[in-house]
C-alpha cells in the first residue's frame, strides 16, 4: 500500500514541471515532509483541456456515501479491481487525477517486531506522479468534501523485498493519457497501470516518520542500516 507520502518541491517548480495552469488556494499550500491520510495535499485534475490543482483530503469518500469516516478505509485503491469495486469503478471513467508527490514511505518488515521505514523516491530529485481517483461528497449539512484515493499495483522488482504493493507511477508522457479522460477511454488509461519502468532510489530513514506529527526534512534522511542503499 501507500499510506505515507511527501511533497517537499516549492509551488514554482512544480507547476513548472508538470505545465500546471492554475492552482487553487495557493497560499495554503506548504511543502511536506511527512503526508498521512486525512490530510489535504494538492491534487491535479483536467478541466477544459487545462491542468487544475486542487486540495483534497486523502481517504475517497463516494458520492453515495453517508459516512465520512468510510475515506479512512479507502486510502489506496488496487489497479487490478477497479472496475469491480463500487467505491470506484463509476470514478474511472471521469474522476481521474494525480497525486503530486516526490515520494513516499514503505515499512519493511525487519523481524516479527520490527519494521524498518524506507524513503522512496526519483534518484534525480523529479516528481513522482502517481495516478488517483477523486470524488466530491456532500455531507449532510450541505458542504462538500474533495477526496481522494491513491491507485496501487505490484511493485518493480528492485523494490519488492521492501513491500508487497506500490503507488502507480506515471511517466511525464503518460500524464494528459490518464488526466484527458474525453480522449482516453478506461480501455486505454488502465494500459498505465502497472509497475514503475523508470529509475527508483531508496533508503532506510528514522523511525520519527511513524508519527504524522513529524514533519521536517530530517524525515526523508538517509540512516545507516543493514538495507542496502539503491537506485534500480
């Protein structure tokens, strides 16, 4: 799964690099070093052939919902059954969108007890999109809520021995193909899910990541441990 990400680039570069056209409520926007869910983190969406960025809250809450709390539980959403799943297979076709990020965290189980954190992330110091879907909820009160979930698949060999899962990562030129969905059917957006082709570099970092509370760039330090340091 991904239940733990960062977005530490300044606003510039990132709509920069990822040809943004207008980001909403800009000045809440801070870079982080330790996202969890049920926090609000800028999300890109397509809107009349323009690239939005919108805040939204991290755990999907479906339209039909009358819960709220039901986003906790949908943080992640599995590639391979997507179209099998109420909560999303009707999102598919229309609310896709990218979680901005430059990495994220795994925990690599060490022993029975122990479980090591691992920092994720470009080798290069790129963003790492990661493909989504969003929903918009209204609570019963009348306000409406953007969340969103994180869409997972089998993770590239180099990094399996760390987890089981990870985010879906598209490439630069895969963007408009996942974000259009008025040219790109769900026949053609779901080709991109698979495992990440690009480079991944990886290293153990301090257990004070565990605490959402925690957010500093000490989080993303590399630490010595008996995990190899790599880039595959």
């Amino acid at each position: 799964m991904c239940g733990r990400k960062t977005l530490t680039r300044d606003m510039q570069s990132v709509i920069e690099e990822l040809a943004i056209g207008e980001w909403e409520d800009p000045d809440n926007y801070t870079p982080s070093y330790n996202i969890a869910p049920a926090q609000f983190s800028p999300i890109l969406i397509q809107e009349n052939e323009s690239r939005i960025v919108r805040p939204m809250k991290w755990g999907l809450i479906p339209s039909w919902s009358k819960d709220e709390a039901m986003g906790t539980k949908l943080i992640n959403a599995r590639s391979e059954t997507l179209l099998e799943k109420p909560s999303f297979q009707n999102l598919v076709p229309r609310n896709r969108c990218i979680v901005i990020s430059d990495g994220y965290y795994e925990w690599q189980r060490k022993d029975s007890a122990t479980k090591q954190p691992v920092y994720i992330h470009h080798p290069r110091g790129r963003l790492l999109p990661m493909a989504g879907l969003w929903s918009a909820w209204t609570s019963s009160a009348g306000d409406e809520l953007l969340t969103y979930t994180v869409i997972t698949t089998a993770p590239k060999k180099s990094i399996a021995h760390i987890h089981t899962r990870m985010p879906v990562i598209l490439h630069p030129g895969d963007l408009d193909t996942w974000l259009d969905s008025d040219q790109n059917p769900v026949h053609v957006a779901s080709n991109l899910l698979v495992p990440y082709r690009g480079d991944l570099g990886f290293h153990p970092v301090s257990t004070t990541v565990n605490s959402p509370r925690n957010n500093s760039p000490d989080n993303i330090c590399p630490i010595t441990d008996s995990l190899t340091l790599g880039m595959f």
